[in-house]
C-alpha cells in the first residue's frame, strides 16, 4: 500500500449514492495529473486529498492509483484554497468572494472562518447576513464531513450520509454506532443490507437477536412496499431465516419478541395466521370502524326525491344525465358513504357536477380532496370549486409531523370528495376518515382498475369487494368521449384487447410505433420526443411531453432515459449543479421524490429549475407558480423527470404522454400498468412498443392480490352488503 496526497484539480466522475469517485489529482513531484479512483465523501475541486492504495494500469485508461481509502483534508496552497472556497460548498461564498478572502487573510482564512467570523466584515460586501450563512454552511460542511468519514470506513454513501445527517444531526456517529438498524427504520432509502453491513463493521454478531429483530421488521416493511398489509407467519419466518442466514429458531424468538413490544400483530386471514405491522394493523382497524361511524349517521341534508331533484339538474345546470346517472345521483344523495367508479370518458366528472350542485341549493358545506396537488388542481378545474391536496386539507403540521384535523378536531364540513380514491393507501386513508364528522357524508370516486396506491393497502378495491359500502360502477362511453381514441383504446386495453392506432393523414391523438429490439425502441422514443411530437404537433418537448415507462433501471429505464433526454434537450444550460449522482441546470425538468412538508412540495410533483447559484448553494424550481428553494445538500430530493415511471404519475395528466414498453420489462408488463399509463395522455399518447411486449401487458390481467383484511374487516363489523338493504 502506497500513500500520496494532492489536490484535486477535476472530478471526472462522482456518484453520490456510492461515493464511488474518479479524481484526477495535482500531485507533488507528477509532472501529470494523477488519476484516482475510490470512495469520496463529497470531492469539490481545490480539495487536498490523501488517497491510500496502489498504482493499477488499467487496459483502457492507463495508470491509476486505486485507493481503498480518500480522506480530504485541508488543501494546502492559496490557490487550493481559493478554489475549494468558490467551490460551492461552502454557501454564501463563490468564485468572488472566495479571491477576496484569499487575499485578506491568506492561508489562516479557514481559522478566521472558524473561530473569528466577525473579520469577514472587513471585506466589501460581506455583512451580518452573509457572514451567517457561510458560517452556518461552515460548520455543518465540518460536521457532515466527520459524519461522512466515520460511514465512508462503514461503507456508506455519500447521499445516505446527507440523510443520516439531516436525521441525526451531531448525534449521528453516536446514534449509529450505538444500534445501526434503527437506519432502516428511521431513512427511507437506508435498506436492511446497508445497516447490516455497517453492524459487521461494528462488531455485531450474525446470530444477534438485534439483527433477527431488524431482519422480521425490514421482510414486513419490503412487503408493504409491495403494497401488503401482511404477510404469513410461515413466509415471514422462512424469508428472514434465509436473508439472515440464521437458524429458524432464533427467527422465532426474534419475532416473539417483537411481538411483545407491540410491533407486529397476529391475525388470521382466510384460515391463515398472518403478521401485520403494528401500524398497518392499527391502519385497517380505524379505516373499517371509522367507515362503520359514518355509515351509521343520519344524512346531513334532508331526503330528496328523485323526481324532484334530476329534473331540477338538468333544468338548472344543462347537464343531460344517462339512466345510469340518474340512478348514480340518486344512490350518492341518499348514502352516507359511496363510491364512484369507472374508467375514462364514462361521466364521473358530470355526475360529481350533478351532486355538488344540488349540495350547493341545499347550502351543504362541501370539501373536495385528492392525494397529489396534481389531482386537485384537475378536479378544482373539472368542478369549478376549491379542491386541496389531502395533506393540506387535514392541516398537516410539519413540527408534530401529524395532521391537526383528526377524531379530536374534526373537518367542520357535511360532504367531502376524494378523487383518484385507488392512490390513496390504506395509513393516509385512515387519517382522512378519523377527521369526517360523524355527521358528515363522504363519497370515493376513482377508478378501481388503475394501479393501486404506492403505499400498503388496496382500500377503494377492498372498500368495492366488501358490498359494505354503495357502489356505482360507471362503464357507458359518452358520445364526446367516444370520438377520443385514447380513451377508447384506454377501454380495450382494460378489456383485454389490443389498441387501435391512428391511420391517415390527419392529426390522431393515439398511436402505436413498433420496434424490433430495444435499441430500435430508444431511437424512435428519442426522436418522437425530440423531433416528431414538437413538430407536428406544436407541444413543447419538455413542458407538454412526459414519458412514462415501467422501470427505473435499465437503458428504456427512468435514468438512462432522463439522461438522454436531458442531453438532448437541455444540455448547453448553464450554469450545472452536480450532487447525488444527477446534474442540474436552468430549464430541466425535475420531480420530487418525498413529501417535504416544510417546503409544501409532495412526493411526484413536477417542475423546472428556474436557478442555480453556486454562491449561495441553492437551485431554484417552479411548481405550478409554487417556487421553491433546494440547498444543494437537499438535491437527493428530486430527480430528472423528462421521463418518470408510471407509478410516479398516477393522479397527473399530461398533454402528450410517450409509452415505452419492451421485453426487458417483462416482470412489470401488466394490464393496469398501461392502462394507468394511457390514461395520464389528455391530448396525445404513443406507444412505442415491441409487438410482443405489448400483448403480454395487455393479456396480462394477474397482478399479483395485495394481501389485506380491509374487505374482511369491513364485513365482520356486522356491515351487511349495502344491495341487501
């Protein structure tokens, strides 16, 4: 093992969910730049580095050193300084400031940072607000970097150590080092391996009852991310014993144990003992009694008279209601909780129209709601009336995190709306019902052959299944609608049988484009959305056109698409911001990945990058006229969203929507993925598809039964099937 140290003049390559890097380096005494390669915790230019390892001669890229360990340190010279200062890193410093400084206080500049802050008033420029924000950024760069190194020897990641960080704060290396599971439970994109791999760093044996504990809770959780509410006693035991390499028996102690403290829950489920998450258990439980609540009440309005009312609608509002409408009116005015159901084109929307007017006559004081602010900015439009994300419509508090309306405070409304009901899983679900007063009605509309939520559960299917709940299934295709191919196509996909494409010269708003491999696939992808769509249709490539595929991985995949695509369209922008494996510059299209209820932007809302500073270390996006302000240690939190996935678009429409599908995604291809993905095109859908793919999706109707008690639940409280009464 050899030892060199140098500073680096260019990051060729870095990735922020490995720290993997390729760093080429000005080394004392190399008359060339020295190419290293290894884990980096954040490498900027003007860093010193001191690399650990050995000279390799690489076949294609010549000589490296190969370090197995890169520790940045202070770089030593002014002009190492200057760069690492105007790097970005630091926030309130960029090239400018960083000379000036440089000039002033020469190579005791980081000292005068660090322990006499107020010297930087000496320089033009630089006043109370400033200085704050660079020592502010001063010190959590040092804390995070201590953090980083301490998870780098433990083989974390560069991204992950952001997030331990913002999590932990200054207690990360204790909180971690202390009991390394708690990572899985405590950061999303922290798998079980990663905490394992951190505890045999520690010394945690393989035999632990503290890792058979984490080893049951993460197979539970990477279930109900498949979308489970439970999973059986016999699987669960039998996939943690072989993920863990452990003997069964201590399998069983582990969850006996987590058992006693509440975790998990016992249940039986069709004759077989199941395990739920404590809180999913919880979820369903409070889901079915707060329905059975409502479903007990009196109606907040008095009882209409059909032969009152639908004449009254039709007069009033000019709306022409089909007999399966009429009965659907009816149905809804007289139940406490409904549902509405149907695919595109079959007149949800005039039928909510009906009900809210006839509400507003009666003077019913109504809220309409939807999971993503996407979908309720839709039904606002449809309605003509306010509609709000559920989130907001609950009073999410970001302090509490927790909602304000809840059983002890109440919704202060008679009727509430929730649209795109089938992406609404099972935990969010039960905080909306626990906030319908008791004297207040509630009606799901939605269409039950989309895809099911993101989160656990199957609540508007299980709701449907139970008969507990009145039900209209809307299946008539309305004149107007018919003449949209996408929506016709979007009903024999759901049928079973193979679109139809545009023929002829004139402008269709469906079409399918074959491919013979994959690679003919992503050619014709790329130039329909570069070229072909925006010319002969007039939409903006970015702005109007979204693809929508079924994996993340793979060269048809999210990110090999997005990078493309950003190459293809925007990439001369200036200037570029890199962290987290992506780069960022003005005018790309980016979606956000979590919900940050501090800055009232949710998981899947999309937008475009309007700014990037390096001096302040902030990038800037617009979402719907909604500006938001990402620091660049935040940046994990969106992705390029020129192409997105189709579970990633659920509850949005887009003017132009492009489809691949090739045999790469075979595990995926299924009959409500691209249903669910037809259905997201308002004016234009294209398929690009090889033949084969396309007809194993749409043949493809065996997605796979979420396993849930809801149905079950919602029938054993005594709710008989609502066509009974």
């Amino acid at each position: 093992m050899e030892r060199i140290a140098g500073s680096v003049e260019r990051v060729t390559f870095h990735s922020g969910e490995s720290g993997f890097s390729v760093l080429r380096l000005k080394v004392q005494g190399k008359r060339e730049l020295v190419t290293v390669v290894g884990t980096a915790p954040s490498p900027a230019p003007g860093e010193f580095m001191e690399c650990v390892g050995s000279w390799q001669n690489d076949r294609t890229h010549g000589m490296q050193f190969k370090a197995s360990l890169i520790t940045p340190v202070a770089p030593a010279t002014l002009e190492g300084i200057e760069r690492y200062l105007g790097s970005g890193l630091v926030k309130g410093l960029g090239p400018y400031y960083a000379k000036k400084l440089v000039k002033a206080f020469g190579d005791s500049v980081f000292e005068v940072i660090e322990h006499q802050p107020e010297l930087l008033h000496k320089i033009p420029g630089i006043g109370e607000k400033r200085v704050a924000m660079i020592t502010a950024s001063w010190s959590e760069q040092k804390a995070v970097r201590d953090i980083m190194l301490f998870l780098q020897s433990h083989g974390v990641g560069m991204a992950r150590a952001w997030r331990i960080y913002r999590l932990y704060g200054d207690e990360a290396i204790a909180r971690v080092s202390e009991n390394p599971y708690r990572l899985s439970l405590d950061i999303d994109s922290i798998g079980f391996q990663t905490a394992d791999t951190i505890a045999e760093t520690l010394g945690i044996e393989k035999n632990s009852i503290i890792r058979a504990e984490a080893g049951i809770r993460h197979v539970l959780r990477n279930l109900s991310l498949e979308g489970h509410c439970a999973v059986p006693e016999e699987t669960l035991l039998t996939e943690a014993s072989s993920l863990l390499g452990i003997d069964r028996p201590i399998a069983v102690d582990a969850l006996e144990t987590e058992k006693n403290r509440g975790n998990v829950v016992f249940e039986t489920i069709e004759n077989e003992q199941c395990v739920f998450l404590s809180q999913l258990h919880q979820a369903e439980n409070s889901v079915a009694l707060g329905l059975r609540r409502l479903l007990q009440g009196i109606l907040p309005w008095k009882p209409m008279d059909p032969h009152d009312i639908l004449p009254w609608i039709e007069r009033e509002t000019g709306l022409e209601l089909s007999p399966s409408q009429r009965s659907a009116v009816t149905l809804v005015l007289s139940s406490k909780v409904s549902i509405i159901t149907g695919g595109p084109g079959v007149g949800k929307t005039t039928l909510l129209r009906a009900i809210l007017a006839v509400l507003r006559r009666e003077k019913v004081s109504v809220a309409l709601c939807a999971p993503t602010g996407r979908a309720a900015k839709r039904l606002a439009e449809s309605t003509g009336m306010e509609a709000k994300t559920i989130h907001r419509l609950l009073e999410f508090d970001p302090k509490a995190f927790d909602f304000r309306r809840c059983r002890a405070n109440p919704l202060e409304v008679s009727f509430v709306v929730v649209d795109e009901s089938s992406m609404v899983d099972v935990v969010l679900m039960q905080k909306l019902v626990a906030a319908v007063p008791d004297r207040a009605a509630i009606v799901f509309v939605g269409d039950v052959d989309q895809l099911p939520s993101v989160g656990p559960g199957a609540v508007l299917s299980d709701l449907i299944s139970s008969e507990a709940v009145p039900t209209v299934r809307l299946t008539e295709i309305f004149r107007q609608a018919a003449e949209s191919m996408i929506i016709v196509n979007a009903h024999r996909i759901n049928q079973g049988m193979l679109p139809l494409s545009a023929e002829g010269e004139a402008l269709g708003d469906f079409y399918l484009v074959p491919a013979v491999s994959a690679d003919d696939l992503r050619s014709k992808l790329m130039q329909l959305v570069t070229e072909r769509i925006p010319k002969r249709f007039g939409l903006d490539p970015v702005r109007d056109v979204q693809v929508l595929t079924p994996m993340n991985r793979g060269g048809i995949g999210v990110r090999s698409l997005n990078d493309e695509l950003q190459g293809a369209l925007n990439g001369s922008a200036e200037p570029k911001v890199s962290r987290f494996g992506s780069t960022f510059a003005p005018g790309d299209k980016v979606i956000q990945m979590v919900n940050n209820y501090d800055k009232e932007i949710f998981n899947g809302d999309i937008g475009l990058v309007e700014s990037v500073s390096a001096e302040e270390g902030v990038l800037t996006v617009i979402y719907d006229r909604h500006r938001v302000e990402y620091a660049f240690g935040e940046l994990d939190e969106i992705s390029l969203a020129y192409a997105t996935s189709i579970h990633k678009s659920q509850g949005s429409e887009y003017p132009a929507v492009v489809i691949p599908l090739a045999m790469q995604h075979y595990t995926l291809l299924e009959r409500n993925l691209v249903y669910t993905a037809v259905t997201r095109g308002r004016k234009l859908v294209v398929i690009v598809a090889e033949p084969k793919a396309l007809a194993m999706a749409v043949q493809n109707c065996k997605s796979k039964r979420r396993l849930t008690s809801l149905a079950q639940r919602l029938r054993s409280n005594g709710m008989q099937s609502w066509q009974n009464l």
